[in-house]
C-alpha cells in the first residue's frame, strides 16, 4: 500500500468537514476527483475507510487508524515546511518562557541553546517569576509560553510535547527501596520533599495522594531538584519527580526509584502559547526541538 501526504490531508480533510463537498472545497479539488482519489486508496487498502450511509460522512475502524496517522505526522510535516520558510526569511520574535515544572530546566536549556544558534533574532527569556500565575501571564503577553502538564481547555493553544512518569526516589537504604512499587500509603509516615508549589500542581498530590485521601507526615519545600536530590540520600526525606531527573545521575547507586502503584502513573507535557502565536515559525521550531530534546534526555 501506497499511501501519500496527500492522501492524509484527504483522510483528515473529509472528517473535519463531515462531507466530500466541503472537503474537495479545503483541498482546491473538484468532488469528482477527491471521489476517485478516495476509491483508489481504498482499493490499495483492500478495506472501506469510511461508512457510506451515515451523515455526516463517517470514518471505518480502518478509517480512523488512518486518520490517528494523519494527525501524528502531518503537523510535523507542517511545521517542519515552515521552520524552512521561517530560516529563509530571517524572522525576529519574542520567546519569553514561564515554567510550572520547577524540574523541566534540565531539557529546556539544552532547547534554547539550539534555538538561539536558529533564531539569532528572536528575544529569548525565562521569566522565573511568572511561574505561579503562568497562563494568566500568558492571557496578559507578559510571556509567551507556558510548559505545564496541566492544559485549560479554552486558556490557550496546548501542544503536547512528550509523555512521563512520575517516580519515587528513595534512599537506596530506605525501607521502601525493598517494594517493588510505591502506594499512597506508603508515604503516610514519611517526610515527602518538593517544590515550593501549590499541591494542586504536584504530581504526587493529583495521581497518588489525594485520591486515596492520604497525607504524609511531613511536608519540606525545597527549590532545586538537585538539593532535593541530595536531601534524598541523606535519607532526610523522600520525593515523587519526573523520570527523566534520574537520568545521567552520576551517584544511580545513592538512590531508589519505584514505579507509583502497580501499573505506574504517566502525565504528559505540554507547551501552552496564544492561538495567534501557534502557527509563528519560530514558535513551531521551539516546540519540534522541545519535543526531540526530550526525548533525547529520557532515552540517554
């Protein structure tokens, strides 16, 4: 099977407009010739990829697989055509950044350094102190994106960068690091370190103690990852952070890191920036080079 860019922008075109019609009209393409395209395809396919008796025109169960594809790769197809466009042009901008993941500055500044060598002329800043009122920041160009894993629908345009989990970190002493996974209970006598934020915005809060309604014995506030690190080993508490801030540790034998509950817990990042600033191409560089350092640091 032979399938084309082409092809997916069809897929995804006759499921945003719901009929061939309004689809051949977003493509430029007479209703005949999007008719023929569609049939081909479904030949190579061998199978129907869309019911042809419901209205709106509804996609099969290959259909959406198809259309699963289609919104994976053409926004980076996309992107990337701009970024060439953008680099040719030589165009100048603000990127100034708020941070609701005190651990995130271990992949973010490996991004920006890329990023300024690509956009010489595009201002770039970390406004550490819009961290606690970030999206409203945002709504008010005080900054012009926010990294959260919490998205507000309606707030601004979220872009989802990559996935984690979030993991227990213990003393390699401690009496959890003979537990194969960590339970809300388990917390319950101990001294839980984190990041001086609202509980709403931890991750150890929303996934794991708040649901089962427990409440560790001691809360300390710590600023930086690598002193809660360091905290950790000396067995003065434990903490729930990120997978990736385990990566590349020099001192792995210092430390135990569990799985949260039986099955694990993941979240997902997301780059938060107004919908007029989402198609800008050096927003759309920022992000593909977010997403691809990431990724980069959790497989390291």
């Amino acid at each position: 099977m032979h399938i084309e860019f082409r092809h997916l922008r069809t897929i995804k075109a006759i499921h945003d407009a719901g009929g061939l019609q309004r689809a051949a009209e977003m493509l430029h393409i007479t209703q005949s010739a999007l008719s023929h395209q569609i049939k081909g395809l479904e030949d190579q396919a061998g199978v129907e990829l869309f019911v042809r008796r419901s209205k709106p025109l509804k996609l099969s169960a290959a259909g959406q697989r198809m259309l699963r594809l289609a919104e994976r790769i053409l926004p980076e197809i996309d992107a990337l055509q701009a970024e060439f466009e953008a680099l040719e042009e030589g165009s100048a901008g603000r990127l100034h950044i708020a941070l609701e993941c005190h651990a995130c500055y271990d992949w973010l500044f490996p991004v920006l350094e890329q990023f300024r060598r690509a956009w010489p002329q595009v201002d770039i800043d970390i406004r550490a102190g819009r961290a606690f009122d970030a999206l409203a920041a945002l709504r008010k160009e005080e900054v012009d994106v926010v990294i959260s894993s919490d998205p507000d629908e309606g707030e601004a345009h979220f872009a989802p960068l990559f996935d984690y989990s979030p993991v227990f970190i213990g003393a390699a002493t401690h009496p959890l690091a003979a537990k194969p996974w960590i339970e809300a209970e388990d917390l319950a006598d101990q001294t839980l370190l984190t990041y001086p934020v609202e509980r709403n915005r931890l991750d150890v809060y929303k996934m794991l103690l708040q649901p089962a309604g427990v409440e560790p014995a001691a809360i300390r506030q710590v600023e930086l990852t690598q002193m809660i690190l360091m905290l950790v080993a000396s067995g003065r508490g434990v903490a729930v952070l990120p997978d990736w801030v385990m990566t590349n540790q020099r001192h792995m034998g210092d430390f135990a890191v569990r799985r949260l509950t039986e099955t694990g817990a993941t979240r997902r990042m997301y780059a938060a920036s107004r919908e007029d600033d989402a198609a800008k191409p050096y927003m759309a560089h920022f992000i593909r080079l977010a997403r691809t350092e990431a990724v980069k640091l959790q497989r390291a």
